[in-house]
C-alpha cells in the first residue's frame, strides 16, 4: 500500500465531550452539528444570533485507521485546512497549521504503528486565536468592523468572509475542505508541475518543469506526455527538492479562446513516476495586460492571442457560506449560467477562497477568463516576519498549483487594500506607517507570484490606477481599473453611471431582494416586511433597506404589497446595472471591461447579486444575458437630455450588419412603426446607429427597438424619457398559459391585452426560465419553457409580474 485516503466519516466532538456527532471529511463543524440535531439551520430566520457559541471554541475529529505495514517514509497530505489546527497520529503532534491556503505534508514515519492508528484534529477557536495574535503585533492592525461582526478575521489566513461581510452569513466556520490521506514516499514524489509557454511563428514551445521530493539520494523513471508526445527521463534526485525541465513543441497549436471568441482548446499534460499520476488540461494562448498612456490617463485591456477582448462579466465569492452545502455540480451550475448570459470573465474576488482544481478546470473548459485576486479584502493586514513568511508560503503553493490554467489571465494582490488605508482612524493618524506596512505585504505577494511564474500578468490592488499608484480608484476613471460604487453607497441616481469613463470597471453593484420563493425558505408569512427583525438581518448592508425604497420614490410608483415590493426591487436593480454596461460598452475600446457586483450569493439575503441562493434567475441576471450579448443596441441619453444616441456594440471578429427596427409604444399598449435602418459595425467596434431628438417621440409614449444582426444574434428593449412613475400605465390585460414541454418542463405562455413593461413569470419551484422580464405590447404573446431544477419537487405553480400591476391594489 502506498496511500491511504483518510476522507469519509469522522467523530466530532467538543473538547469536554459533552456535545457529540458525526461529521463528513471534507466538512465544516457547523453543518455536521446542524445534520446532528444540536443547532438549528443557521440559515432560517434569526438562528445566526444564537449560534456564535459554535466559533467561540474549540472542536475536535477523530477517525481510527489500520496500516498493514509501516515500513518505509510516510507522509500525512493535507489541503484547506480551517484554519488555526493541530493534528495528532497515536498522541503525537505531526502538524500546527495555520493558514487554510496552503498545503502541507508533514513527515509522519516515526509515530505510525502496523494495525490500528488514530489521528485527531483539533480545531481552534478562530475568535480566540484572532485576539491572541492582534495582542501580539507591535502596534494594532485595523479591520472592517463593518463587514466582520467577528473581529480580528484580518488575524488569520483563512476566508475573510467567513467573519460577515456586507452580504455574508457571519459564523467563523471551521473544518477541513480538501485532502487528507497519508501516502508513502517511494524514490520520489511529484511536489509540483508548472508549465510556461513561448509562442512563435513556428509553433508553441511548452517548458513543463517538475518539481520532485525525495528523502535521500536515488533515481526515479519519470514519463512527461503532452498531447500525442511522449518522452521518459531517468531523474537523479537529492534530499528535499529536485527540479527538471522538458520542453515539449507544438507545431499547428489550437489555441484556446475566452468564451464566444472561440475554441477553448485543451491538451492533456501527464506526469508519471512509478507510484503517481498528476494530470492536467492546459490551453495555448498569449495574455497581455495594456496599459499604454493616452489622451485619457493609460489604458487597461487584455489582449489574447494578439485580440483585445471586451471583458463581460461578474464577481465570484464562495458558493455558499459553509462547505458542506457545496458541490462541483451546484458550482458547474453557476458557472454554466455566467456563460449562458453571455460572460467571459469572472473575478475570484479577494475575500473568499483559492478555489479548487475542478472549479477552474470548468473555466477552463467554458471559456471563462479568471481575474484572479490573491486572499486579502478591505481590511489591514500584519506585516510581522512570520506573517508574511506565510504569506510568500501561501502564494508559492497556490500559484504552483494553478498557474497552468489557461483561464487565469490575471493575478491581482487584493481587494481595495489601498482604500481600506484611508478607512480607519489609526491608519488616518499614521499614513506613513501603515502605507510601509501595506507595500511590504504587497511586495512579498508580488515577489513570490513572479519567482513562480514570471511571465504571470500581475496587478497590484483592485481598484489601482496603476503599479505604485495610492490614488483614489473608487472615483478617478483615467487610469486602471475602477470600482464605482458611488450609485450604491452614495445614493446617485443611475444615470451618474454615464458621469464616469472607467477604462475597466471590476466592481459596481445595485442590491435587491432575493426572490420570494427563496425568501419563504427562511421567513415565515408574518416576516414578510423589509422592516421585520428576520428580513433586516438577511440584509447585511447597512441601510440597504432604506436605499432599495428610497431609489424606488425616485423611480417608480410604489409597489402593492411585499411580493411586488421583491419584484420591482430586482426590476430596478437590473435597470441599474444596465444603464452602466449599456454605456460603458458603448465607449469601447475606451472602455474594456464591466464586471458587476456580483453574480452569486452565499446564503439567502438581500444583496447584489445576479443569481439567487441555489442558482435560480433574478431579473437582473435575465437582463444581463441581453446586455451582455456580443452584439447588442442600447439607447443612450446625451447629457443635456435632448437626445438618444442608439449605439449598436459588437464585441465579434467579424462585421455584422444590423437591422434596426424603432418604433413608438403608446401607454395603451399600441405599437407605431417609427424608424427602420441598417448598421454596418465593423469587428471589436462600437457606432452611433443614430440620433433622435427627444422632441420626435410624444410624451404618452415610449421609444422601443428591435434588431436581428446578419450573425443570428436579436434583440429588443424600450426608453422612458424621464421616469417610469410619470407613466400613466394602463392594465396590461395578461393572461397566462401552462403546458408540459416535449422535451420536458413546461411551456408558459403570456397573453397581453394592453403594455407590460418588465413581465416576469414566477415559479415557486427552483428552476430555469428560457426568457424572462421582457415587454408586450397589446394582442402580443411570449412563449418561453421553464426547466424545473434537478432538486425540485412537485408540480410548479407561476406567478405573474409586470409594472402597472405591481403599484395597483387588489
């Protein structure tokens, strides 16, 4: 036998024994102790404010296991171990982690016997350890205490997000989330594979290096394959680490592309010794970050395979709040709804995790570019010795691990640690003091990313206007990438989206309610109000409430009831987000990406979000599959409101001709033909289709559009000069059809009689709709099919939305 895998069911238990359970490996001691009776489901209601007591001490797993022999050099393999821990084998001590990135392989030949063995894990205290060590530093490290209700989470090398956040469940889990298993070093084992790539005219050049431990001197057979290639090298190793090199030539390479700009081809890379196999699937390409001066400040586009790519996307943070809840499938799911929506990047955001191998090879396999940002969000953090001698161990790991995943394109060295400089008092007093400590960190990230990989793309912080620039990227809009968050926290209207020219925009965001099937999983009827204890602590901004209201006075009229306020709060948040992408695309090349905040949630809560809690649709997420298309038209006002600009983007390597069809929508419902002309957009472009003076269009009615392009691609949408609660809406008239689908689900159907702006159909199962939140004029009709979910039961019932109804009573 040369490996054991230790996963499976373990004993957890509290250190006095008086609470007791079983728990999965890998798992989290919340979830185990939930399935187990002992606390309820933290995610209903207001258990979250009873259930502190679990972080606040220490947890214990054990599992016997039994060895036939014990002979030779055994080692325990460790990954995303949560977080502040000791494991014992048979009473002894082998491992005193700390950091839940980094992988560990403790040496465990001396304490291993033939027959029956134990291994213990005891978990500590996350609260108790982040206090011990903010007490240690040599003068006080700030931290949010705005997103962490948990203090100290800036402590210790673990999920930020765990501690709260704006948007997340604030438990400070603990548990173990990837390998452990005991495996026997042979000659050798494989510590690492790396691969660089050089591409030149002649072909693509792939330099796989192979990092290799062995315990004393010797020889191991070592067999590298890419592709149809194949060669075996007799490899001398030393104690500790033995580095060799290959270099494997491509002729013809297939390269691979993001998402809708072609193939995402994959070449499967093998390493072999005599007692393991690692494998991975690696893609050809070239990845430039531009960031050339120009009239404007300096640019900030990729570049792959010699093509600037127009960035469309979202945040990722962590599937769920606790791990046991998560799974590759859940995970393909939401991932596999970024791309149906037209994405083609995401950006692992900087408080969660280093995601698993399988969570990029998705990207990889779906074409979806990963900005990838190192693990340290919107808090200060130590710059002590040890700490960042973690920090470089930490960074060695997880770039060895991933930097041959063709869809990380970008490694960035945090989320808004710049600005956090300027967010509390002690690093106000003392800029200069905290400013050194934050570049130490910064530089130690910088210096062990290139070490690895030197041709990596790196950025320094998000949002930065550029390497070395402390300057203010919420709001300057010349330089970098931007973080615009004035719309949201400061209360904007939503057209100061088209106040700023960001050149990259990686983070703006509007909240809404998540939808009310989701809501009824943790509020009882009673609840059903913004202003009920259970809905305000499933909303984690503070005055998020009373923002969603207030914009909805600027805009609308007010909703009817709770569920029509839930619909029309994620109509507005899908109005907003596309007023910026509308515009911002519309700026291309000037502008080359949008990423929104954010495309998943963690737990069911009230936040920004595309998709809800388990996967389903929200509006916005319908909204942003039509404004994130690669060829789309978008009405845009000019700044004295005389106007429209209709700017048709094409995001394609190719020209498209568009056909564009206007035409008038009274409030009656009525469709009037007003304009029908042909674009020509060349390839990566974006033209000014026309321009219509506002005066043409009568004041009862609406300027709509549709357009098919000469590439399949359609679509259609409407204007409001002015707001929609100046609308004297008429009764849509809808009715609504249900039938089973031949190929499964449903077919529903919708039936106006009048206008319906924003009609939204509603299951109250999980599920899928084809099409949603889309407009009828009077005596048109909409069929889409609704997918119910693989976890849904029971036949769906549907619900329907639209504008005018929301704010009418009865």
């Amino acid at each position: 036998m040369t490996s054991l895998d230790l996963a499976g069911t373990w004993r957890l238990s509290s250190l006095d024994e008086q609470t007791v359970a079983l728990m999965p490996v890998p798992g989290d001691v919340h979830t185990a102790l939930k399935n187990a009776g002992f606390i309820p489901d933290p995610y209903v209601g207001r258990n979250e404010l009873d259930l502190r007591w679990v972080a606040e001490q220490d947890w214990q797993i054990e599992q016997d296991f039994e060895l036939t022999e014990t002979d030779g050099d055994w080692y325990l393999d460790v990954t995303d171990l949560d977080t502040v821990a000791t494991i014992e084998i048979n009473g002894q001590v082998v491992l005193e982690a700390d950091n839940c990135f980094r992988r560990y392989r403790p040496d465990v030949s001396d304490v291993l016997r033939q027959g029956d063995n134990r291994i213990r894990i005891v978990f500590y205290s996350s609260i108790r350890e982040g206090e011990k060590r903010q007490a240690r530093q040599p003068f006080y490290v700030p931290y949010h205490e705005g997103n962490s209700p948990i203090a100290n989470g800036n402590m210790l090398r673990k999920p930020q997000c765990h501690f709260g956040w704006d948007w997340n469940i604030a438990l400070a889990p603990l548990g173990l989330y990837g390998t452990i298993a005991l495996r026997k070093l042979e000659a050798a084992r494989i510590e690492h594979v790396t691969t660089r790539q050089h591409h030149g005219e002649d072909g693509v050049d792939v330099t796989v290096t192979v990092t290799l431990h062995a315990k004393q001197m010797g020889a191991t057979p070592l067999i590298l394959s890419l592709g149809d290639d194949e060669v075996r090298l007799d490899v001398g190793v030393r104690p500790g680490e033995t580095t060799v090199s290959h270099v494997f030539h491509i002729d013809a390479p297939r390269l691979w592309w993001p998402a809708g700009s072609g193939e995402q081809a994959l070449y499967t890379l093998s390493v072999e010794t005599a007692s393991e196999t690692v494998t991975r699937n690696i893609g050809l390409r070239t990845a430039e970050l531009l960031t050339d001066p120009d009239e404007a400040g300096s640019r900030f586009a990729f570049r792959l395979n010699g093509r600037e790519i127009f960035c469309r996307g979202a945040n990722w943070i962590p599937a769920d709040a606790l791990f046991s809840l998560t799974s590759p499938q859940k995970t393909r799911d939401l991932l596999q709804s970024a791309v149906d929506a037209h994405m083609n990047m995401i950006r692992v955001w900087g408080g969660g995790f280093y995601e698993a191998d399988w969570f990029y090879d998705l990207c990889d396999e779906m074409g979806l570019m990963v900005w990838q940002d190192f693990q340290f969000s919107c808090n200060l953090y130590p710059s002590t010795p040890d700490f960042l001698e973690n920090v470089a161990a930490e960074v060695d790991d997880q770039v060895r691990r991933l930097i041959s995943h063709p869809s990380i394109v970008l490694w960035c060295g945090d989320n808004e640690l710049v600005g956090a400089l300027t967010w509390f008092k002690p690093s106000i007093e003392n800029r200069d003091r905290y400013l050194v400590s934050y570049d130490r960190l910064n530089r130690t990230i910088e210096q062990a990313l290139l070490k690895v990989a030197p041709d990596a793309l790196w950025w320094p912080s998000s949002p930065a206007s550029g390497y070395l620039d402390y300057g203010d990227a919420w709001h300057a809009d010349g330089s970098g990438d931007m973080h615009y968050w004035s719309v949201w926290h400061e209360n904007k209207p939503f057209e100061d989206y088209r106040k700023v020219r960001p050149r990259f925009c990686s983070e703006f965001g509007f909240q809404s309610y998540t939808s009310l099937p989701v809501i009824r999983t943790y509020a009882s009827e009673s609840d059903m109000n913004i202003a009920s204890p259970v809905m305000e602590l499933h909303q984690k901004n503070v005055g998020g409430n009373e923002r969603i209201a207030a914009t909805m006075f600027r805009y609308f009229r007010f909703p009817e009831g709770f569920a029509n306020f839930v619909y029309l709060s994620q109509v507005q948040q899908g109005l907003a987000i596309r007023t910026a992408v509308d515009y911002w695309r519309s700026l291309k090349p000037h502008c080359m990406g949008t990423l929104y905040w954010q495309l998943n949630d963690t737990w069911p809560v009230a936040s920004w979000s595309s998709l809800d809690y388990g996967g389903s649709w929200k509006v916005l997420h319908y909204m942003a599959r039509r404004f994130f298309q690669p060829v789309n038209v978008a009405a845009i006002p000019s700044d004295n409101g005389t106007s429209i600009q209709m700017s048709v983007v094409n995001d394609t390597a190719s020209d498209v001709t568009v056909t564009l069809t206007l035409s008038l929508l009274t409030l009656s419902g009525d469709r009037r033909e007003f304009q029908s002309l042909d674009i020509l957009c060349s390839p990566d472009a974006a033209v000014v289709a026309t321009t219509l003076d506002l005066a043409e269009i009568p004041a009862d009615c609406l300027l709509a559009w549709r357009f098919t392009a000469s590439n399949g691609m359609g679509g259609e949408g409407h204007h409001v000069t002015g707001t929609y609660k100046a609308l004297d809406l008429q009764p849509a008239g809808l009715a609504l059809d249900v039938q089973p689908a031949p190929t499964g689900g449903y077919d529903v159907t919708v039936q106006a009689a009048g206008l319906g702006l924003y009609v939204v159909i509603e299951s109250d199962r999980p599920g899928r709709f084809s099409d949603n939140a889309f407009d009828l004029a009077a005596g048109e009709s909409r069929r889409v099919t609704f997918t119910p979910s693989s976890d849904s039961e029971g036949e769906p019932t549907f619900t329907l939305y639209d504008l005018h109804a929301c704010s009418m009573a009865g």
